[in-house]
C-alpha cells in the first residue's frame, strides 16, 4: 500500500478517470491501479488546490500553538489573567508558568464543556465579539487550585490561611 518515494523531479499527477492521486517521473508514463486510467501531470491550478486544500496532517499542528495564543488572549483579558494570578498568591512562580498551566486547563474546560469560547465566524476588529464563558467558575477556581498546589512548598501549606475561620482550618 505504501507508494516508492518520489524524486525531487516527481511531480504531481492525477488520474484522468476516478481522480487518484500520484506522482509522475519525468518522461514516465503510467496507468492507474484503480480504474486502468493513465494519469497525468496535475494542470497548475489543480496542483495548487491538491497541496493547499488537502493538506497534510503535519501543516495542521501548525494552527495548535496560534489556536493556544488565542485562548491565552482571550480568557486573561481586560486583567482577568494578572487578577487570578494575584489571588492565588503563588510567590516562586512566575506570570508566564501560570500560563504556560492555566491556559492548558482552559483548554481542557473547552474540551469537557466547562467552559466555552465566542469566536466569531470571521475575524473582528471588535473585543467584545470574543469572549470565554467560565459556565462553571467553581470548578475552574478548583481545577486552577488543584493545578498549582503541588507547586507551593510543604512550609507554606502548613501556613494559616489568610481568610480568618476558615471551615477546613481544624
Ligand atoms: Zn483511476
């Protein structure tokens, strides 16, 4: 099933009779192993559409780390980030761990429904037209919680809380 490696003078081809594509040596000629067809080299356009709209899966991971970027600028917006950042009080760890974690689980808040993102259909110059929804924001202040207390030192758990009658303080 796997076809040879095409050379650097391969180019693209397709079959004239049910649309399989290949690739075609200079000056080789060749029939299609699932109609009989020949193929032939792909017309310019054709060549376009075939590599930019059937891309590869690797051009795909591309769009990961952006797609990231996004989810990033969109949930710590208007201070939002700086502010939680703040108020979980997390002294050796810098601004940029807590989001290299925390935008991980806005992800997985995304992913499981926690959470939900407005993106419009095409971009806006707009702020307001992207917006993140924490529908459960308990969970998210635990999730975000859980996330980072195993960063705190052991000397800093034992400490008292600052919120005075604390129920789970015995
Ligand atoms: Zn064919």
């Amino acid at each position: 099933m796997t076809a040879p490696t095409p050379s650097h003078s391969a180019r693209r081809a397709i079959c004239d009779g049910c649309g399989a594509r290949g690739w075609l040596e200079p000056g080789e000629t060749r029939q299609c192993s699932e109609c009989g067809a020949p193929y032939r080299h792909m017309a310019l356009l054709e060549g376009f559409i075939d590599r930019w709209f059937a891309p590869l899966p690797q051009h795909v991971s591309e769009f990961y780390p952006r797609h990231l970027k996004l989810i990033e600028l969109m949930w710590t917006a208007e201070g939002r980030g700086r502010e939680m950042y703040e108020a979980l009080g997390l002294d050796r760890v810098s601004y940029a761990q807590f989001l290299s974690r925390a935008t991980p689980l806005v992800v997985r808040g995304l992913e499981e429904g926690w959470i939900q993102a407005q993106i419009p259909a095409a971009p806006s110059p707009d702020p307001a037209a992207y917006q993140i929804h924490f529908l459960d924001a308990d969970r998210w202040a635990e999730e975000l919680t859980e996330a980072f207390s195993a960063n705190i030192p052991f000397d800093e758990r034992l400490r008292p809380p600052a919120v005075e009658g604390d129920p789970d303080l015995t």
